[in-house]
C-alpha cells in the first residue's frame, strides 16, 4: 500500500534500516504531557532501553521526561544526550560496581534496588566516595500481567524484585546505614498490557503496602509504578497513539497518593513503538510447493521481536498498489525462525520494492544483533530527512 512514507528519499538508503516519525513522536509525548498535567504529582520517565537513537532522545528530553535506566551504558548515553542526572532512575536486578561508580559519579536521582547485598554494594560504594545513595527498593507485587509469558516481570517467581514480605526489613536495613537514603518504593509488573485491570491490581496492592507502612509511622516520598502499557501492533495507522488517558486515569482513581507524595512513571513501548519503522527492499519473490514467499533483506538480526516473542508486526508494500496476495515474509538469515509473517497479505510483491515492518520503534534497533556477520540497521529520524537527502556514511 502506497502510504504516507517519504518512498522517495527511501529509494537512496541503504536497507534495511529505521525509519523515526518525528512528528507522531512529538504528538505521543504531547498527549501524554496533556493528561499528566491534570494529575497532582504525576513525573513520566522514558524507559531508555525500547530505544536510545540519539534523535528520539532528543525529542524526548525536549518534551520534559525524564530517563529510567537498566545499565551504566544506558545511564551514560542519557546522560550525553543532555537528559539531567536528577532525571536519571537505574533499575536492574544485576548492577555490576562500575555501573553504580557512574551512578554515583553523577549524581542520578534513585537507584531501584532489587537484593539486599546490592543495597549494601550501594552503601559501600557510596561510603568510599563519601556520598549519599538515594533508593528505592523494587519490590515484587505477585502480579501476573495478562501478556506474553516472556515479559511479565511481576510474578513471584520472577528474578525481578524483593519479596513483598522482606518490604519492612529492606527499609530497616536502609535506615540503618549511612551512606544510604531511602526514598521510595518500585514496582513494574511487565509489558505490552493493555488491560487496566493489571494496572487496577497493582494500585490494590500499593494501597495495600502503604497501609502497611503507615501503621509503623515510615512516609515514602516517591512512589514508582514502572511503566508496561501497550500499544495496538494491530492498527497503527487507526490507533497511533495509547490510551494514556485511561492509563493515567485508572492510577489516579485506584491508587491512593499520601500528601506530598510523587508517582513516577516508566513507560517505553508506549512512547517510540510506533513512531518506528522498519523497511526492508524485497529480494526475490520464490514460489515454494505451497506458498509464496517474499524473501526480504531485514532479518531478526535487525527486528527480533517475532522470532523472539511471537510478535505481530503489520507489514506492508509501499512500492505497490496492485491487487494483494498472500506471503509469508522471511529474511535472510539462516534460521527457521527468521520469520516476520506468515500468509499475510500485500499487495502484489516484485524484486526491489519497499516493504513497511510497522510498530518497531519499540525494542527493534536496539536489540539488532551482528549474527551471520550482518550490519546493524541504521535509524534515521524523519525531522533530519529531505528531499535529495543521501546519507555518506552508508
Ligand atoms: C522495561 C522496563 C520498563 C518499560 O517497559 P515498557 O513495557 O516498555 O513500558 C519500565 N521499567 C522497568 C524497570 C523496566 O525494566
């Protein structure tokens, strides 16, 4: 389907590579800022691991949001893409000591800790640089998201998180030591949710442990929910842009905030998975003994989210208008999984055309890998693009 991609400038780039709709980006960081403003106490932080193209971060910094990190490499790219470090959240339950020296050094707002020998590391480390670690801790609310069984995070029997029960230990052993402040609990249940119910159940259960709390007198500054929403792979053209309203409503009607207290949020694939593209040029169209195939040259080296997940990503031939037909989609590499769709329909496939991998702003370049010796896909941000554009480096 012919579209609204510039195919032109497209002709001149090498594939496969990532196409970034500055424009839809922007909107989606608008719509979000619209419903956060309505709410008291409401920060957004961008979860930098969907995505760390140095334009999007750009815009996403320009748009206010802070960052949440998952490693020291992540937290130093925030930190060179102009995000504030008193923006900067790093989570992750394997936090090697250069990662927390970076941390420290910079002075990033929070770390989410998930063990008790990290917070004492933490405390360590901190001590040695004659600093305060500012924590919260990421506790695990036994809650299964209704998602793909490889991205919930939530559940008890997940590596994520400290055990709801140790909750009032962990904040014992934090007031205890020196170099530490505690600041705040963390949650994050898993991703690509789109029922608010799963939302609903973490807010009961962050009730529920405030309550706790409250009876031995310990407030808690900041309450961070993590991020998870979903994003409608089905329909990108008709449903760009989340729900956010829902999404944010629910918290605010759910969860009860004590006076003065914040809540942060993480989201990622709701912010970039759609604004991203992947587009792939058709290598050769094989008639097999049952069906057709469109051989393309983008693999799971480049997009690893169906081979990975079973993900479905809507695909498309933006070089033809003609009557469609069915395909299975593949790429190159040589794995039986390098498969992007199964008897999808396109309009009629040749050698040469362009073909739209929608939906992949979201853990698409970022996850590329260099199996069979293959180039890491390029990203390119459609605000730096233009007629006659080519690009030198490529
Ligand atoms: C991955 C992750 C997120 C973002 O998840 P999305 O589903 O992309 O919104 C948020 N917080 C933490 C701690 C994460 O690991």
């Amino acid at each position: 389907m012919k579209g609204t991609f510039p195919t032109d400038i497209f002709q001149s780039l090498r594939t496969p590579f990532y196409y970034y709709d500055a424009d839809l980006l922007r909107q989606t960081l608008g719509a979000i800022n619209r419903e956060v403003s309505k709410h008291e106490g409401y920060v957004v932080h961008y979860a930098v691991k969907a995505n760390v193209n140095p334009g999007l971060l750009r815009i996403i910094r320009q748009a206010g949001f802070g960052a949440d990190c998952v490693s020291g490499g992540e937290v130093e790219r925030c930190i060179q893409a102009g995000f504030p470090s008193s923006k900067i959240v790093f989570a992750g339950v394997g936090k090697s000591d250069w990662e927390i020296n970076l941390a420290l050094d910079n002075d990033i707002f929070c770390f989410n800790v998930e063990s008790i020998p990290e917070l004492e590391v933490i405390n360590s480390l901190a001590a040695a640089k004659g600093k305060t670690a500012r924590v919260a801790f990421r506790l695990n609310p036994n809650i299964g998201a209704h998602t793909h069984a490889n991205i919930t995070t939530g559940m008890a029997e997940n590596k994520f998180g400290i055990a709801m029960n140790d909750m009032e230990t962990v904040i014992a052993k934090a007031a205890a030591m020196e170099n530490i402040k505690f600041v705040g609990l963390h949650f994050h249940i898993g991703s690509q949710i789109l029922d608010m119910g799963d939302f609903q159940a973490l807010c009961n259960r962050t009730n529920d442990l405030q309550a706790q709390l409250d009876r031995l007198h310990i407030s808690v500054e900041h309450i961070n929910v993590g991020g998870g929403l979903g994003v409608d792979y089905q329909h990108p053209n008709r449903v760009p842009i989340p729900d956010f309203k829902s999404y944010f409503n629910t918290y605010a009607r759910q969860l009860k905030l004590r006076p003065g207290q914040t809540l942060h949020f993480e989201l990622g694939r709701a912010i970039v998975a759609q604004c991203g593209t992947l587009i792939a040029r058709t290598l050769y169209i094989k008639e097999g003994a049952v069906k057709k195939f469109c051989i393309v040259d983008a693999g799971f080296t480049d997009l690893i989210r169906p081979a990975l997940y079973q993900a479905y990503h809507k695909i498309e031939n933006i070089s033809s208008d003609e009557p469609a037909e069915a395909y299975d989609v593949v790429g190159p590499i040589c794995e039986s999984t390098d498969v992007f769709a199964k008897q999808t329909d396109l309009n009629r496939c040749h050698r040469g055309d362009l073909i739209a991998i929608r939906s992949a702003g979201a853990y698409g370049e970022i996850m590329a890998s260099q199996y069979n010796c293959r180039r890491l896909p390029k990203g390119y941000v459609s605000d730096d693009l233009y007629p006659g554009f080519t690009d030198t480096n490529s």
